[in-house]
C-alpha cells in the first residue's frame, strides 16, 4: 500500500486532505445534488473549504473524530470525493458514516466501494461496532449505496437540524 494512503480499495484510495485539495473538494461540494441532499456539508467559499481542510486534517491525526478523509482514483489520484465518520450525539460507541462522489464519477460504483471499505476500516481499527447511514428521504441513490453494503433500515427521524425540508431522515445501521 501507498504509504500516503490510510486506506485502498480496488480502484480508490482514502487519504488525509492536502491544502492543494481546496478548489477541487470547493467544487464538488458546490454541486447542485450536492446541496440537495446534504446541504449542511456544502462550504461558503474557498476560505471556509480551507478551514475545513485543516479541521479535517488536524482531526485525522490527532485520531478524534470527526474522521473526515479524501477518495481519490487511484489511476491518478484526482480527488474525487469524501468519506467519513462522526459520533451518534450521545452515544460515543456509535459512528455515522457520510461519503460523497463527484457528480463526473457518480454511477460507476465507487460510493458502494468506499463504503464497505470505510465500514471495515472503521469498525477493525477504531474498534466502532454500530455505524448509522443517516439519508434524506428521496436520496434513493445514496439508500442503495447503504443497502447494499448492510446497512438495514431501523426507521424515520423528523426535527433533525441536518434535514432543512422537514421530509425527515431515513435512518440504517449496520453492526459488526
């Protein structure tokens, strides 16, 4: 393995977030399906995409979390999108994974491999046994991605600050 990746699958390869990383990571999170189904992860602006960078960066290597990292091709190592996990409010033994892939890259599979990777990943080394899939209701896209990785549906959750329309969250969750 690439010393400079923390993880690889068959085509992608996770790693920490570069500054260089910026104006790429600014675009695909700028991406209208982007803001549509997860529009508290969208940056302001360049700036506020630094900032993050760094947050993220730091975060990664003093190992606590949010546990946020970049998926990049491993053909040419372009930045293609993020995975990640965060603590369940209130339950610091649970996680909830997030991930999201450019809209050029999306419908070639990788969401579905960077999430078994990142859920193997997190689950031997952090030790994290219940990891939650969190999706605004009508993200078909990104409920497949979950399902097929086994993560079942445990129910619906209204009043969430991450859900801005008021439809609620459809909520998964997989344990190892």
């Amino acid at each position: 393995m690439n010393k400079e990746y923390i993880f690889e699958t068959e085509r992608l390869a996770v790693r920490i977030f570069e500054p260089e990383d910026r104006d790429r990571l600014y675009e695909i999170h700028k991406d209208d399906e982007v803001k549509k189904w997860i529009p508290g992860e969208c940056y302001e602006d360049l700036n506020e995409t630094q900032e993050c960078i760094q947050f993220f960066s730091d975060c990664v290597r003093n190992d606590h979390l949010p546990f946020v990292l970049a998926v990049v091709l491993k053909e040419n190592g372009e930045l293609i999108g993020d995975t990640g996990v965060n603590e369940v409010e209130g339950k610091p033994e649970e996680v909830e994974i997030g991930f999201v892939i450019g809209r050029d890259y999306r419908g070639k599979g990788y969401a579905s491999e960077i999430v078994k990777q990142m859920t193997d990943y997190i689950t031997s080394v952090y030790g994290y046994k219940v990891l939650y899939g969190r999706v605004m209701k009508g993200n078909d896209a990104s409920v497949r991605v979950l399902e097929k990785n086994g993560y079942t549906f445990t129910g619906e959750e209204y009043g969430a600050e991450d859900d801005p329309y008021g439809n609620g969250m459809l909520v998964y969750k997989t344990e190892r």
